[in-house]
C-alpha cells in the first residue's frame, strides 16, 4: 500500500483565525489612538490660546512697569481710576522712596 501525499494547502485554519483576531485588535487600537490624538491636539489649542493670553499680559506689565516712574503715566493712569478729574492735580507721595 501507498502512503498518502499530504500537500500543503496554505495557512491552516487557525492561522487565518489568529490573523484576523490580531488584525481586529490592531484596527481597536488605531481608533482609540485617533480618538486620544484628537483630544491632545484640542487640548494643544487651549493651551496654545492660553500661552498666547498669558504673553500679551505679560508685555503689558513690562510695559506697565517701564512708565512707572513716568509722571504723565502716573496721571492718565489715576484719571482712568477716577482718582482725579481732567482737570485736576496730581499729588505724588515720594514719603518713604529711597530710604
């Protein structure tokens, strides 16, 4: 008697089956990372928007702080505090500054 050939097919059944349970896993992970990549990129934003925010506020201090001992600064400055009137004088206490 003749032994039978077995000839080979191509991949076996559960070959098949760990690739496309492997390829389903790999297609999950693909959607949550889109998903987490969106959400980093809109937090990216905000705190882009707030860098930007805290910049603008930051130069107007420097600037702020660069006419603080200019007197025409000092006076615009208490008229839009309502301290004096347009008109008005301005006294400034020096008491107390470069003691």
């Amino acid at each position: 008697m003749k032994k039978a050939k077995k000839t080979r097919r191509g991949p076996g059944f559960i070959t098949t089956l760990v690739l496309i349970v492997l390829m389903a896993v790999i297609g999950i992970e693909l959607v949550q990372m889109s998903g987490e990549l969106k959400r980093k990129k809109a937090e990216e934003a905000i705190v882009s928007a707030q860098v930007q925010q805290v910049t603008w506020e930051n130069e107007a201090l420097k600037s702020a702080l660069e006419k603080a001992g200019d007197e025409e600064f000092i006076k615009d400055l208490a008229r839009e505090q309502g301290y004096i009137e347009s008109n008005g004088r301005l006294f400034i206490d020096v008491h107390g500054i470069g003691d």
